[in-house]
C-alpha cells in the first residue's frame, strides 16, 4: 500500500510537469549580456519591478559576446529582448542579426566607465602615458637597447623608463584576473600602450594579445583582492604605491587619493564619457523592437533605464559607479531610445 | 630443531619493528581523519563566523505622518498621482523628531539616506493599499539601509569599511541609543526574493526554485532509474548489448555535470525549443545526471535480495511480474530511496550545468510554477559571493548556512531510512 502511495505521488508530481505546457507568450522581459552592465541594468530592473505593475525583468550576465550571439539568434519569445554590452556591436554581429530576421535594433548608450591609475594624496602626482603603463607592467618589454627583441621586463624604477618620472620603484596594486576591470584595464591600457610598437602591431593578432595582456609576475605588479578599503590604506600608507581600479571607486576616496593622468588626460566625468581619457569604455543596451507590443513593459523599461532620475547627473546610477553622459547626449539618446529609431547599421 | 628456534628468534628480533609499524600506520590514519575534520572544522567556522550576522537585520522604526501637503497627495488611489508624490518628505519628517540638527536641505537628504532605498515605495505601496491611512500617523519599520546596517553591526570589523560620513555616524548612534535603530532576525531572508541591495535580498525564491527543479527530478529520475534497474537485472538478457549498457551507465556517473548542461542546452533549449531559466528545463537536465547514480544503487539494492526469496515465490507459483512487484521492489525499496536522496542531494547542489541553460540569472520574484524563471540556492550563492556589495559577504554565507542544513537533512533523511527500513538477510 505504502509503495503504491508513493508511486503515485511521484506519477503525478510527473504528470503535473508534463501538463503545464510551454507558456509560449512570456510576460518577463528577459536581459542578456555583459558583466560589466550587469549591477546597472539590475538596479534599474529592480526599480521597474517595484514600481510598475510589470514582472521585474530577469537578466542573465553572458559577457557582451555571449549576449549578442544570444540576442541575435532570432526573433520569438524563447530569444531575449535585450542584451547590454560594455562595447558597441560589431558589424560582423549586426550582420549576423540581420540574418537572423533580428532586423530591428534599437541602439542605446547608456554612459560610460573608466579605469584609474591613482596614488596616494601625499606623493607626487603622475602624469603617465599608455607606453609608460605597458613597460612598467608588462611580463615582457621590446628590448630597452632597441631592436624589435621581447625581453622579460627588467624596469624596477620608474625614472628607468623615463627621466620625467619620479626616481621610485614600480610598486602597482591591481585587480585579479577575474574582475572585469582587469579585463578592461588590460584590452585598453596594456594594448594601447603595446601597440605604439609596430612590430608588435603588425604581429598575428593572438600573438599580440599574448605579449600585450601578459601582466608581470616578479613583483613590481601585486594583485590586490576585492577589497577596496584595503588597497586604499595601502596607498595612504604608502606614497610610493600606485593603484588600478574603476572610476567609481576613486570617486569615493577623493580623500585620501588621487589619480594620474593618462596621455595628458585628467580622469574627469567629462573626459571619460566623451572618451578623451584613453582607460574609458562605453556601455550600451540594445533592443529588439520586434519583441515590443510582444512581451509587455519594454517600452517602460527604455523609458525607466533613460529616465534623469536613473541616468542623470544625481540619478541612483551614479549612486552605484555609472558615469553619465553628458546631459545633450542624454537628452538625444533617450528621443531615439523611446522612439525605437531602429541602426542601420552604418553607423558601426 | 634449531632451524625453527632460529626462525622464532628472527621473529622476536622482528617483532618490536613490526609493532612500531602498526602503530605508525594507526598513526598516519589517524593523521588524515584529523585533516579532515580540522578542514571540515575550519569550513563551518569561517562560514558561520562570515554568516551569523546575516540572520540579522538593522531597522528604523519611525511614527510617520502621512501628510498629504507634504507628500503632495490628495487621492492614494490616483495612479497619477501616486507617480508625482513625495514619499520621502514624511519620512525626512519622522527622522527629524529624532534628529533635530538636521536642517539644510544638504543635511535632510544625508539623514534621509539612512534608511533603505525602498523605504518611500513602501509608503507608496502602504496608502495605495490602505487610503484611508492618509493624513494619519502610524508607526512604520523600515530596513535601514546597507550602509547603516553594516556600520551598526560590523563597526571596528577591518574587513567591512565603514561608508558612512562621521556627522551620518553620529546621528545612527544617537538613533541606537534611542532605540529606534534595532536589529532582529531577519526574516526578509525568507520572505522575498533577490535584490541588488543586500538588506532587501532573500532566498526564498532560490528555495522555491530549487524545490520546483528538484520536483521534476525527481519526476523523471525516480521512475526511469528504477525501471531501468528493475529490468536491468530481473529481465534483461546477458549479452554483449546489456553488458554495453552498463558499463555506459557506469561511465555517465563519472561524466562532468557541465556536459550535461551542454546537452540541455542543445537538445532541449535549441531543439524543443523551451525557454531558458526554468525549473523544468533545470531538472530534465539534473534529472540526466542523477539518474545513473539512482539505476546503479537501485541494481546493487536489487541484487542484495536473496533469490531464496524470489525462488520461493516462483515456487507457490507467482508470474515474473508478481515476484518482481510483489516481493523484490519492496524489499529492494530502502535502498532505492537511499540512493535516490543521495543523488537528489548531489543535484541540490548543482550549479555548473544550470549555468548554461540560463538559470544563473538576476530573479527578484518568488517562481510561481514550472515555467516561471527562476534559480536554484548553490546559485544564489554564487551570484551573492561575487557581488561587489559588502552586505552580500554576510548573506552568502548565511544562505550557505541554509543549504547546509537543507543537505545534511537529506542525508540524514537517507541514514534514517536506510537504518529502520534495511532489512539483514
């Protein structure tokens, strides 16, 4: 009898799977896409769940190319409404969706993100250039002698690499390999700098890549944890350290650090959302306007993601480590934003 | 006679030797039980050490005046309305009854700070509900908000920095010293969802979906790996065939879960063309890697049956089918559970192959059913543990806490029945 009981239980927990079948019409928006966008995009989802009568959208962090090949694969509920990047879309991906039947894309650039080099209050402050950041903290450096040999890096100082830097050993706090920002810091500021050689330029591009992302591992590079209180009262205690991390972060610690200049550039707000600071990204959304009118509240969403009050100046973007654009831009974007003004394409 | 005296002396000389072997290799084993536990000792300890505190959380308790000059709002029920309205203003208000020196508007908006972000859609939310409450004064418990908490319970701890400013430290102090600020156990843990602030997040949804994927696993796993096993043993023949199946269900339990993953992203996403992040796709593809563990505990269980038992119930003259039905599957049950909780406790703790089918996502409501997005505990934890808020730490480590107690009570659960309803032959 007990047996019985129990397979029946089991047959219809069975049954009742079976039978609830696939709700083809979904009611969630559904969000792909990059790590980096990822702690925006949930705040802004989580304020739109709360206070809107529409389900909280669901986002899954796929990195920027796993959400685009994602978002592009076609049109229909089962295919997500929205993918962020933390970089535009390729031509090559845009193609990609086109042929897919994803012909209408609407493009939204939501701000930007910029990566620091600082010290603490009390030392000198740096003006560095990307080529400096590459040889200081690359594994291995064209040959200091000249010709176009890869030696393993044998600065120690900063004034070896240039007479303009101050006489101190290279001391670098940066994040560990898993964090986004080490990524970035290294597609952009080690590569940048890399590439002003041009016979690393003109190497096989994974070739490239191998000798522009490899960090040093003698020392003069330390990899700091996550914990962002930490590497400050290192700097504060030690004037001869530098620090690697995101805009955000130095923005609270005004304080007690300050950033170097990058090529010239100061890392202000300014600067990085209009990209004239070389360790500055943008980041960006994008829509599929086939799915609006199909799966409920995407118009909502644009419209709460482009509202002043999320990405403006005093929005509770900035709160959590956007850094916004510039207010015209703002404007510009969110008209086309909420118009669903499709790319052509061109644009890329 | 002397060949064997001589050999007893070599014994004796050895003796003392072979004795301090034993008790060297007694020794190595204890070494390694010892390894074991102290590791084992040192897990719970930075786990409950890290999680104790997220069981608890930080409160502001404030007699709000629901003034509708002040929120600019005449008519609760008016959507309109409701949108453009000042839910913040009352409680400034309230906070200043306690906090007097606040006056600049600078200083109001660093006070109002104090409290959570959604502390003013909890007002909204309570007179959309009740719009009788308007222009009445009632007595509200806000979350604090995650600075606050983590100043009031982690103050002096080097691993929590402290983002208050000194005057917003000073005014939580005083509110303590009021008692306005109090802490309890945090039973939002339990009843909501996940947020992307730390003292709005819970788990609830993570258990309801790990309760929903694990329904269907066990839907699907218990009765195909019993009927697997079931014919496996007591009808198949023995031939090249069977023996080629067997030793594949031997080498699908050692297959990496990420593989399984793999295919249900292929088969079952990509070709059935279900939707990502649901339970029902999470346990086809749990119930996939579990179902080896279940036929090949479900065999050795069957097998254990003495076949006097079946020989006798052939002899009064029962069919195949009754001996199997009546007499082998119950007395082989036991063990069958057994081995169905333990791979069931094994699947609870799965994250690598949900994380291709989509269920490592941001989900903020609880699933309702099978077809609702949702996740599982072991990937709220991971999603918590890599978050970047201080307040996450605490509460990874307690929903680890939970899964814990979740696992050890399967396996408990398995011991138990395995002890009453085992019998010995």
């Amino acid at each position: 009898m007990k047996l019985k009981t129990a397979l029946t239980s089991v047959a219809l927990a069975g049954s009742i799977a079976a039978v609830s079948t696939p709700a083809m019409a979904r009611d969630t928006i559904n969000i792909v896409g990059s790590s980096t966008v990822y702690p925006f995009a949930t705040v802004v989802a989580e304020r739109f769940g709360r206070n809107t009568d529409f389900p909280t959208p669901k986002l899954e962090s796929t990195g920027s190319g796993g959400g685009l090949k994602l978002f592009c694969e076609g049109v229909g509920t089962q295919h997500p409404d929205i993918t962020n990047a933390s970089r535009r879309m390729k031509p090559g991906e845009f193609e990609n969706c086109q042929s897919n039947g994803v012909e209408k894309i609407t493009e939204v650039r939501i701000g930007a993100d910029g990566i620091v080099i600082a010290n603490s209050r009390d030392a000198e402050k740096l003006d560095l250039t990307l080529k400096q950041v590459f040889l200081a903290l690359a594994k291995e450096v064209p040959d200091p002698d000249g010709g176009d040999e890869l030696v393993p890096n044998p600065y120690e100082k900063w004034s070896e690499i240039d007479s303009s830097l101050p006489d101190f050993e290279i001391s670098v706090m940066g994040p560990p390999p898993t964090s986004g920002t080490r990524d970035a810091f290294v597609e952009i500021a080690m590569q940048g700098g890399c590439k002003q050689y041009d016979f690393i330029k003109n190497m096989d591009k994974s070739e490239m890549k191998s000798v522009c992302h490899a960090m040093r591992e003698d020392g003069p590079f330390i990899e700091a944890g996550e914990n962002d209180n930490l590497i400050v009262q290192r700097l504060a205690q030690d004037p001869q350290t530098l620090g690697i991390f995101g805009y955000s972060f130095l923005m609270e610690n005004t304080g007690q650090i300050q950033a170097a200049s990058v090529n010239g550039v100061e890392p202000t707000p300014e600067a990085i959302s209009s990209e004239d600071y070389p360790v500055a990204r943008s980041l960006w959304f994008y829509v599929k306007n086939a799915h609006v009118g199909v799966v409920p509240g995407i118009k909502e969403y644009i419209a709460e993601f482009t509202s002043e009050s999320a990405w403006g100046d005093n929005g509770y973007l900035v709160d959590v480590g956007l850094i916004p654009l510039p207010r015209d831009q703002r404007m510009k974007t969110a008209k086309r934003a909420r118009n669903l003004e499709p790319m052509t394409g061109n644009e890329l | 006679m002397s060949d064997q005296s001589s050999q007893a002396e070599i014994v004796r000389n050895s003796l003392k030797r072979r004795y301090r072997k034993e008790r060297r290799f007694r020794l190595y084993g204890m070494v390694a039980i010892f390894i074991a536990l102290g590791s084992l000792f040192i897990l719970f300890a930075d786990i409950i050490g890290k999680g104790h505190t997220g069981f608890i959380k930080t409160t502001i308790t404030l007699d709000v005046t629901l003034d509708s000059e002040m929120m600019y709002l005449d008519d609760p029920t008016d959507e309109d309305q409701r949108s453009m309205a000042d839910f913040v203003a009352p409680i400034i208000d309230a906070l200043q009854d306690h906090i007097p020196e606040a006056e600049t508007a600078a200083e109001k908006r660093e006070l109002g700070r104090l409290v959570g972000n959604y502390a003013a859609s909890e007002v909204r939310d309570l007179l959309e509900n009740n719009p009788d409450l308007l222009n009445t004064t009632q007595t509200i418990e806000f979350l604090a908000h995650d600075r606050v908490s983590t100043y009031v319970k982690h103050a002096g701890n080097p691993r929590y920095s402290i983002k208050l400013s000194e005057q917003q430290q000073r005014w939580v102090d005083e509110l303590v010293e009021k008692g306005v600020i109090d802490t309890s156990f945090n039973d939002v843990l339990f009843s909501r969802g996940d947020s992307r602030e730390p003292s709005n997040a819970g788990i609830l949804g993570a258990i309801v979906g790990s309760l929903l994927t694990m329904l269907v696993t066990l839907a699907i796993a218990f009765p195909v790996g019993i009927a697997a096993a079931v014919y496996l043993e007591e009808f198949a023949p023995q031939n090249k065939f069977t023996d080629f199946i067997e030793v594949n269900i031997n080498n699908l339990a050692a297959v990496p879960s990420i593989i399984f993953g793999l295919l249900g992203l292929a088969v079952f996403i990509g070709l059935f063309g279900m939707p990502r992040s649901v339970p029902v796709v999470g346990g086809m593809v749990l119930a996939l890697m579990t179902l080896p563990t279940i036929i090949i505990s479900s065999r050795a269980a069957i097998k254990s049956v003495p076949p006097s038992i079946r020989e006798a119930a052939e002899g009064v003259g029962a069919s195949k089918m009754q001996v199997v039905l009546h007499h082998v599957i119950p007395l082989a049950m036991p063990g069958m559970l057994t081995g169905t909780i333990i791979g069931m406790a094994q699947a609870l703790g799965e994250t690598a192959p949900l994380l291709l089918i989509g269920m490592v996502a941001f989900i903020v409501d609880v699933p309702t059913g099978f077809f609702d997005s949702a996740t599982v505990l072991p990937v709220q934890i991971y999603l918590w543990a890599s978050s970047s808020e201080q307040g996450f730490i605490e509460l990874a480590s307690a929903a680890i806490m939970v899964l814990l107690t979740f696992m050890i009570s399967m396996n408990a659960l398995a011991i138990w029945l395995r002890k009453r309803l085992e019998r010995r032959w």
